[in-house]
C-alpha cells in the first residue's frame, strides 16, 4: 500500500483544474469530516473565475475530479473498495498479511482504512458539488448542474449503502451535521435524479447534437443522451435495493426507469466507464506493481463449476505453488496468509483486459437486463424475465469477446468445491471448503421465484467483475446471494457473525470526535450498535441461513 498523488492528468484543462482541485482537498482537514465540510468553499488559488468562464472552464474543471474519484487513483481505491467491499463481495483477497492478518478482510475493521471513504466522498465529491451550486450553476448552467447531482449521486450512493444512515440534506449547514435516515436519503436520491433526467432531456431537445460538457466528460464524452440513459439506470438499481423495505416505491422508481423515453443502458457501447484525462485502472496498479490483490476463492469456484467461457478473459492462471500451476484459484476470504509472495502465485485479473488504461465501470449493460430480468420476475412488467436473463448473460459474453456457446442451456453444472494447497486439511484453520451453492445456470420455469433470483443475482455478480465489488456486496446482503464462502478467520471479536457475514462498515472514529451529536443520531437512526454485524435499513435478510425475496 502506497500513497499517490490522485491528481495525474496531461492536458492543458486538467493541469489547470489540478490547481484549483489541490485547493479544495489540500484544505481540508479531516476532524470530523462533516463537521468542517464548510472549509471546502474557500479559493486561495489566485485564479479568477473571469479566467476560466470560455468554454465553462469556471465550473467545467471541477468535473474530472469528481468522476475519477467515485473510485480513486491506487492508494483511495484500495482503501475505499478493494480492501472492504471488494472482498466481502467475493471478488478480490489480498496475499499481503497486513496488520499481521488482522484486518478489513477478517473483520477487523481499521479505522484508518474505512475512514478513508468518508474523506473523499465528503470532500472531493460532495463537497465540490456544493462549491458548483454556489458559483451559480444550478440556474446559470442547468445542464452541468444536472451532471453534479448525478455524480453525487452515484458517489454517496456507496457512503449510505456503506454505512445506513449518513449525513446528506445539511451537509456544511452548521458546526454540526446532522444524519439523515437512509430512506430519506434514498428519496432525495430519487428526487435528484428525476431533476437529472428533466434537466438532461429538456436540454437535448432544446440543443440537439450540443455536447457543452465533452472537455470534462470522463465517462460518455460529452453525450448527454448516454448520461441520461444512466440516470434511469441508476434509479432502477437503487429502486431494486429497497424493495424487500418499500416494495411500493421500489416498483414505482423502477418503472419510472424503465418507461422514461430516454431509455437504459442495454447494450456495451452504453456501458458507464471512467478513463481517460490520464487516469489509470487502480486494480491494474494494485496487482501488477505492489502485489497487494488475488482473486477471491468465491469467484474461482463459480467459474470453475460452471466452466464459464468468460473465465480466461476475466482472471489469470495461478502460477504457484506448482500443484495449483496453469489452475484458476484464488484465495479464500480471511486466510491468514503468510509473508509475500507465499499467496503472490494465485490467481490475478486478466490484465491484458484489466489493463493500465481500461476503464473502471460504474455500470455496465448486463447489469441492467439483470435488473430488468427481476422486475419481470417480481411481475412488475410483461417482458419475459427468462428473456432478460439470458440477454445479460449474453451481453456479459460480448462485453469479454467470448461466446456463450451452451451455456445458456447448462443445467446442471455448480459451483466447484475449493481446496487451497497451503492449508491443507490437517491444518488449522483450513481454507479448503465445499462448494456452498447448487445454483445452475439455464433458467427453470418450474422453479421457484427464489430460486430463479438466485439465478439472476449470480449470473450479475460474475458479470460486475472486475469493477463492480461495492455494488455486488450491496446485492449480497440484499437478496443473500451469489452463497459465498465464510470468512476462514473472524477476528471482530463476536461483533460480525461469520454465518451471516460482514453487514455494513462502522462510522469513522473523526465522526465521534468532530461530529459527535451527529454521529449519535446516526447509531440511532440505525437501530442498533455502530457495529459491522448490524444491518442497515434495506437489510431485510441480514445474512439468514435461507433468504427471503418473496
């Protein structure tokens, strides 16, 4: 784990925003995040607005920061997903021993790791959004407005989803921040993306072919058309995330998605990437130069069962120790690994696909017809949820250039069992462990609504990788799917089951100090101890042996 600068951009645009974006996080000091947010708002660049107004350089700048830090460059990424939700998603597991094998990844939290979502979320997300609306933009430039929100969205989406209950409706409002519940936070979610979704197709139609925002654009180059098309894709999966609490407005916001003229993302060409402005994939940097990542266990064991076409192009042969060479196999969560590089030879991403440059998905096409092929399931459209199944799987083939050849009409192939060579059964703890799941892949018309979600939620769990490990954890503890393997060791001290697994992260130690009369609501909100076993809001499984979507 090493620190870098976050801010690695070549062109003339970039360079300049790199003064003004140094300013707004080199400012900032982290005592109670929320508490000091109003720091944010000072400029002491000596550059003028006058400056920057040809071509909404004044507000324009601001917005590649913004988009590449939902993930961050290497040092944020592996503090704020690789190191939390990428593991307790099933997709990645560090070979490095940190803190002596007690860590995120055994469910000792550390603070100084977790609080690190806070610091960029708050300042270098929320907080230049805050700065975009007091310079004007919301009436002055709706459009670029419109793109603020939705990246605002998108970012504190995670905090909550992370968390429960977080501060969001009075952020920077007063020396203390209160929290907001997390229904009210996913409301005003909904509320601000119908102003993104207005906002974006009035401007189209009134400006057809104009791209204002393509000098800044990070993920669609300027295509307003594209943006629009994730914002409905957003509101559904956020829609889906709270149907087993509010099953009435999570069928109303995924039909308000699915009928808006705009449409969703349904094909590659759509998919929702950061790159560009000199930007490099953190997961390429992670594994390649510090060694700090290995695929999880969970993921080589679905796509050795299912002997997945995509398997080649997603990850890596492991090549060590000798009896696992030319295999793919990946650690198991919470092993205690021993000193680098005695875990280094398993399993990696791909990276001539998960390349230096590749982009870092937010959202991808296959995602969405999973989405799709739920709603159809839960009966609230009249489109075949078979049929949406299968075109996420196919989508998912092409997005990896395979094809699915039978697949689709496999019936009977599951996850594989796991067995880790350096610990070996008579050692203890032992990594090794039966395969949890007897989901198949083709879709069954016979069987079960439960047991077809399963089917759905699986197939988008491996279709996500490499990327998507925030929301898949999210997904997870939803619906209690894909079945993952427990964690080999659990080092919370009794506060996370290792049955039901992680459930949310625990509110940064800086709250407590800077925010206290904030942070107490928030527990409060919460319903039970600021601990990673308590639930939040959407919860409604919390890890139960047998989960219930229906």
């Amino acid at each position: 784990m090493k620190k870098i600068n976050f801010l690695r951009y070549n062109s003339t645009i970039i360079r300049t925003f790199c003064k003004c974006a140094l300013v707004v996080v080199g400012l900032f000091v982290l005592s109670g995040c929320t508490k000091n947010f109003q720091n944010m708002n000072t400029n002491n660049t000596g550059i003028l607005d006058s400056q920057l107004i040809p071509n909404h350089n004044s507000i324009g700048l601001y917005y590649p920061g913004m988009q590449q830090n939902i993930f961050g460059e290497e040092n944020d990424y592996q503090l704020i997903q690789n190191l939390n939700s990428d593991c307790y998603a099933g997709y990645y597991m560090s070979p490095n021993p940190f803190r002596g094998n007690i860590n995120n990844q055994d469910y000792s939290l550390v603070d100084g790791w977790n609080s690190d979502i806070y610091t960029v979320y708050y300042t270098r997300i929320m907080g230049v959004v805050q700065t975009i609306e007091k310079k004007g933009t919301r009436t002055s430039t709706p459009d670029f407005w419109a793109i603020a929100l939705m990246l605002q969205v998108q970012a504190m989406s995670r905090v909550t989803d992370y968390y429960g209950p977080i501060p969001y409706s009075k952020v920077g409002q007063g020396a203390t921040t209160p929290y907001d519940s997390q229904q009210s936070v996913y409301n005003q979610f909904f509320t601000q993306l119908d102003t993104v979704v207005t906002t974006l197709e009035a401007y189209t139609k009134a400006n057809p072919g104009a791209e204002p925002f393509a000098n800044f654009d990070m993920i669609y180059a300027g295509n307003y058309t594209e943006w629009i098309k994730y914002a409905n894709s957003l509101r559904l999966r956020l829609a889906m995330h709270i149907v087993n609490i509010d099953p009435i407005t999570a069928k109303a916001q995924a039909l308000k998605a699915i009928n808006d003229p705009g449409g969703l993302i349904t094909v590659n060409t759509d998919n929702a990437g950061i790159t560009g402005f000199g930007y490099h994939n953190p997961i390429w940097l992670i594994g390649t130069s510090w060694t700090d990542l290995a695929v999880n266990a969970s993921l080589t064991s679905y796509l050795n069962g299912y002997k997945d076409p995509r398997e080649s192009q997603m990850i890596s042969p492991a090549t060590s120790p000798s009896s696992i060479a030319g295999q793919y196999v990946g650690i198991r969560s919470g092993t205690p690994v021993s000193a680098k590089p005695g875990y280094n030879g398993y399993s990696l991403p791909n990276f001539n696909n998960t390349a230096q440059y590749t982009p870092m998905y937010l959202m991808v096409a296959s995602e969405v017809w999973f989405l799709k092929a739920e709603a159809a399931l839960r009966g609230w459209t009249t489109e075949s949820a078979q049929t949406d199944y299968e075109t996420g799987i196919n989508t998912s083939m092409s997005q990896w250039g395979v094809s699915a050849g039978s697949y689709l009409t496999d019936n009977t192939s599951t996850e594989a069992d796991y067995v880790d060579p350096q610990t070996p059964s008579t050692t203890a703890p032992n990594a090794s462990i039966k395969a949890v799941s007897t989901i198949t892949i083709a879709w069954d018309a016979a069987a079960t609504p439960e047991k077809n979600l399963e089917r759905i939620i699986t197939q988008k769990w491996i279709a996500m990788f490499p990327t998507g490990g925030w929301e898949a954890w999210t997904e997870y503890r939803r619906t209690g799917y894909p079945r993952l393997f427990p964690v080999v060791v659990n080092n919370s001290g009794g506060d996370i089951s290792t049955d039901l697994q992680i459930r949310r992260i625990q509110y940064p130690s800086t709250e407590y100090t800077g925010n206290a009369a904030g942070v107490a609501q928030g527990v409060q909100l919460l319903g039970g101890p600021d601990k990673g076993g308590t639930p939040v809001w959407w919860d409604t499984n919390k890890g139960q042996a047998t989960p219930k979507n229906f």
